[in-house]
C-alpha cells in the first residue's frame, strides 16, 4: 500500500505560478516550477515564485523535477530551484532548452547541467512510483502531460491543454495513449482550469488554422507598420506572424535578446520555419525598408510585451517609437488581473496615434481547455478523485462543476489552497493538514527579502507620500538644540504649505520636549509619540496619512564640548592681529622650535583640560 500526498505550492487560487509536489511513500516529484508576473498592489515587485522552505527540509526526498511545457509559469522559477536542489529536470528536447536559457539569467543556476530530455514514450522507474508521458496541445511544441504510477493508481497532471483536431504535427493531443491511462486506472486528476468558465458553444475556442487566417488578414489591408505583442515562448503564435509576414511581402524585425535566443532555439531545433531564408532582419537595418514592409515581433522583458508597449508610445524604447500609420496587433490573451494595465497601454498607445486591435477581441484564442475538453478528458481518464489546479477559485470552482455534470460525487473533488495537503490512505483521499507556503517576491537580484510589511510601506509612499521630522536634543540637559526641520515628498507641496509645515514642526518640538522633561526617557516612546501627534494633526488638516519618519539626532557630549573648544582657537586666532595665512603657518614654526631644544619627551598621560590648553595668540608668539 503507498501512501500518496498532493501538496500545491502554487497555480491554485492565483493565475500561472504552477508547482506541485507529489509525494509517494518518501520520494518527492515536483510537478512544473513556475513563476507569476505582479499584479498591480505587488509596488515594484519584478516576479514571484513559490516558497521552497517546506521542500529546504526535505531536499534528499526530492525525485526530480518535471516540466509540461516551456512557459514561464511553468519554468519560471526553475533558476531559483536549482540554485538551491541539486536533483534532475526532465522535460521535452525543447522544453530544456527554454529552462536552460531561463537559468542563464540566474548567476548560481549557471552551472546547473542536470537536464534530461524525455518524449511522449519515455518511463522512468524509481523506487516508489514510475512516471511516464504524453502529448498535449498548446501554443507551444511538444507539450506533455505527465502520469505517476503507483500501486494506488496513476496521479495525472495535465499540465496546460486544450483539445483541437486541426493542430499541427508537433502539437497534436494522443488521444489513444489518453485512453490507455484511463484503462490503467486513474486514482487522481490535476487538471487545468484556466479556461474553465468558458461555457457557450459560440465561445468555443478558435482552431489554431482560423487564427492563422486572421493574422494574415490583418496584415494584409494595413498600409504601415506593425507592431505584433506575443509571448516569446509562444513559438505557435510566432511561427503564425512569420507565415503572415511572407504571405504580404514583410519583413520580421526581433527586439530583444530573450525573444532573439528563443526563437534561433526553436529554429535550431526544427520546432520554427522560416518560409523565407531572409525573412528575419537585424532590427540595426530597420530603417533601410518602408512602413509597409515592416514587422515588427516585440515579446518584452521575460517575455511580457505591454511594458515595452507602454515605452513605444512614450518614445522611451531604444528601438522603435510608434508614430500615426502603426498598428499595434496584440496576438497574447492576458490574464484578468491584468485588464486594468492592458487597458493602460491600450490608451497610451492611441495617444501616440497608432491603432491597436487585439486577437481576443474577434475569436477566443485561449490555449487552455473549455467546458467539453474538460469533460472530454474526464471521461477518457475517468478518475476517481478530481482535482482542479492553474486558475483562480472561480476557475477552479467551474472545473468542478463541470466534473460533477459527469456524475462525479462532490465529496471526491478537491479545490486545494497553496500548503493544502491532500493524502490518500486506507482506501480514502481526504485534506489530512497543511503547509505553511507563502510566495516569494523578487525583486532586482534580491530573492525573497521584500516581505508584507515593505509592500504596505510601499503602498502607502505611493499613496499619501513620505512626511520627515528631524530633531537635535541635547539628553543630558533634557533639551532641544536645535529646531525642528521638517520635510515632505509626495504628500503636499511645501511652498504652498508653510502654516502647515511651521506648525507640525511646533507639535514635533512640544512632544520631543515633553518626553525629554519625563524622568523615564525612552527613545522608542519618543519616536512613537511623534508619530502618534503627527498622524493625527496631518489627517485632521489634509485627511491623509502619509508614513511618518521621524529622526532624533542626539549631541555626543564629549565632542560637542570639543568642538566648541575647537571653535574658540580659531575664533581666538582670528582676532589676533596677523592675518589668517599666517596663522596657518604658526603650529609648524612651534614644533621646528621645539626640535632645536631637543626631543621632548612625552608625558606620562594627557588630561583633556591639557589637551584643549588655550593656544598662545599671535602676538605672544611673535614677542617669543
């Protein structure tokens, strides 16, 4: 008997992020290492992958690592795995070749060569559980699905999938191996949800050659340029805007060096043909063809076109500034959470004077699987346990109902949060505990060191700004030395607002001294006083809360009586009556008269009253 735990560390509940760790008995199969793209609250944020710290403390249980397909969301986060896990990675011929450019980028996944490339016919044994393969259909080449057997039945991951009769060689589902698995005996399914709500039969999602057909005729009637926004790893949906570009006489010009080294792989691999041998062209030689000869493939940093969008219609991009005759084609379906930005950059882009059109504004061109090829595939497999993964909880939600149309009892479909542990044991599969997972922000090169606490502070600079309180105490004589300097960034406009300035500077003097007269002086107490004070006066006069800093500088005693010492002598020195060149001059002629006298001999010790002697003034010197 073996027991069987599914564990999600993302892709549920949240859009893309897909990693789940399948554990049987003690080994451990990690199922795609994805990451997801920041939403609009995550101020700053680059991307965001799983936590790892449950798997930290169970890295000798690790199998191995197993990838469906090349997209972000599913090799994302590979470079920041295998800086930290030594174990292997198996994918499709094409699929390492991506996670291999995708850990080029990480300074510590460099070196990492424990890549292995299996197909559709590929079992792999190991102690617990034997894991074998098959093909899927996706916007990208040899897409796979993969299945774990155990003495329990076979846990299947779909991975991303959709059902089309008309895909290409490379892409095609293999409907008969499907079949088989389901004959076998499938005890539970993870299956993608993504496109699950679609419902409506004039919805269904668009077969690959009717969208191939309407690239081509949008190109055809435009005049000037065209901008196409694609996924760099959709190799579908370039290999379509390549066949567009030769059938209307364009050229295809790349920007960027990850869309530029994924698509001379796909190339390299056979994965991309080029109908014409110089159908590519440096983007350096843009200027040497017409608008009308112009296409222009942008995939953006990481592969996420709408940023660099933004920066063509701001004049911001280094290569290309979108001018009236452009068209902007968007061929990517983006996610709902990113609505408001697509939105965004539509806008923009018509302030520039270009035309935008979008894919998924005429056909539903979703690679994900709708309502039937859910149900088509339950019916195939026909599992024992359902378990909806990769979409959000309405997604996840409509899955299962799908499944349950099909005569599946509720009881035996899960909708798992991130840490949910899902075990099956004596003859049951049930939510047995959970996992602290949280998500881990990345930011710059710095991987996991941006927390909740830093994005609240982050949203409320962005929100009602910064407000700074500087203060000079003297705590030894329990008093201010120096009035309070107040400063302000994003909250209001300081020239407009002196009264208010002048009289939050008054609030911090009267609390700073309030404290400074308490016989229980705590500094702690200080800062949160002012704090406290301020918050409410600034809300009471503006209705903001803006984030608070105050600064309390103390005077170090015993250099701030030096200092003043120090400013004695050259106050002294100055009022003598040489001028202040020779007053320079005069330590060096007393320490060449010293040497003809002879060495003198050190003092035993130097007292501070000894050290801060009054000089002789110069006209004492001089009589000397």
């Amino acid at each position: 008997m073996s027991s069987v735990k599914i564990i999600p560390f993302g892709g549920v509940r949240e859009n893309a992020k897909n990693m789940y760790a399948v554990e049987i008995n003690d080994e451990i199969f990690i199922l795609d290492c994805g990451l997801k793209y920041p939403e609009n609250e995550l101020l700053g944020i680059d991307i965001v992958i799983p936590d790892f710290e449950y798997l930290r403390t169970r890295k000798k249980d690790i199998a191995g690592v197993f990838l469906t397909h090349g997209h972000a969301d599913a090799i994302g986060a590979l470079p920041y795995f295998v800086s930290e896990f030594d174990v292997p990675v198996f994918g499709s011929e094409l699929t390492i070749e991506l996670a291999k450019i995708a850990c080029e980028s990480e300074s510590k996944a460099k070196k990492f060569n424990d890549f292995h490339v299996v197909t559709e016919k590929t079992e792999i044994d190991f102690k617990h559980a034997t894991v074998s393969f098959f093909k899927t259909t996706h916007s990208i080449p040899e897409s796979l699905g993969i299945v774990l057997g155990t003495d329990e039945g076979s846990i299947v991951y779909t991975g991303d999938f959709k059902f089309d009769q008309t895909a290409a060689a490379g892409y095609q589902t293999d409907f008969a191996r499907l079949a088989q698995i389901g004959q076998s005996g499938v005890l539970a399914l993870m299956s993608d949800s993504a496109n699950a709500e679609n419902t409506d039969n004039r919805q269904q999602v668009a077969d690959e050659y009717e969208i191939a057909d309407l690239i081509s005729s949008n190109f055809e009637y435009q005049t000037g340029r065209i901008i196409v926004a694609c996924k760099a790893s959709n190799i579908l949906r370039v290999q379509q805007v390549l066949n567009a570009a030769a059938e209307n006489e364009r050229k295809v010009f790349l920007t960027g060096r990850d869309l530029e080294k994924i698509v001379q792989t796909a190339i390299r691999l056979d994965k991309l043909h080029l109908p014409e041998d110089d159908l590519l062209v440096p983007i350096s030689e843009i200027g040497n063809y017409k608008d009308d000869q112009i296409v222009v493939l942008e995939a953006g940093r990481s592969g996420e076109p709408l940023k660099s969008l933004q920066k063509m219609a701001l004049r911001r991009h280094k290569n290309i500034e979108l001018h009236k005759g452009d068209l902007v084609y968007i061929t990517t379906t983006p996610s709902h959470a990113m609505e408001t930005m697509v939105a965004k950059t539509r806008d923009m882009i018509y302030r520039a004077g270009a035309e935008v059109k979008a894919i998924s504004d005429e056909i539903n061109s979703s690679g994900h699987a709708s309502r039937n090829d859910l149900q088509l595939l339950m019916n195939l497999l026909q599992p024992r346990y359902v378990v909806p993964v990769q979409g959000e909880y309405r997604l996840l939600a409509a899955n299962a109902e799908w499944a349950k149309e099909l005569g599946i009892a509720p009881k035996d479909i899960f909708i798992l949060s991130k840490g949910d542990v899902l075990e099956y044991q004596k003859g049951k599969m049930l939510v047995a505990e959970k996992i602290t997972v949280g998500n881990t922000m990345i930011d710059g090169i710095g991987v996991g060191d941006i927390g909740n606490i830093v994005l609240h502070d982050r949203k409320l600079l962005s929100e009602d700004g910064i407000f700074i309180a500087v203060v000079t105490i003297d705590q030894r004589k329990r008093k201010i030395i120096d009035s309070p300097k107040i400063t302000s960034r994003g909250f209001v406009y300081v020239k407009n607002s002196r009264d208010l300035m002048n009289e939050s500077a008054e609030i911090v003097r009267k609390s700073v001294q309030q404290n400074l007269d308490n016989k229980e002086f705590d500094w702690s107490q200080l800062k949160q006083d002012v704090r406290d004070k301020l918050n409410h006066f600034l809300y009471e006069q503006t209705g903001r809360h803006p984030v608070i800093l105050p600064v309390i500088m103390e005077v170090n005693q015993y250099n701030h009586r030096r200092n003043k010492g120090q400013s004695n002598k050259k106050d002294n020195a100055n009022s003598g009556s040489t001028k202040g060149k020779g007053t320079k001059k005069r330590p060096k002629k007393r320490e060449n008269n010293n040497k003809a006298d002879g060495p003198k001999k050190k003092p035993a010790h130097r007292t501070r009253r000894t050290r801060r002697k009054k000089p002789v003034s110069a006209g004492e010197n001089k009589k000397n």
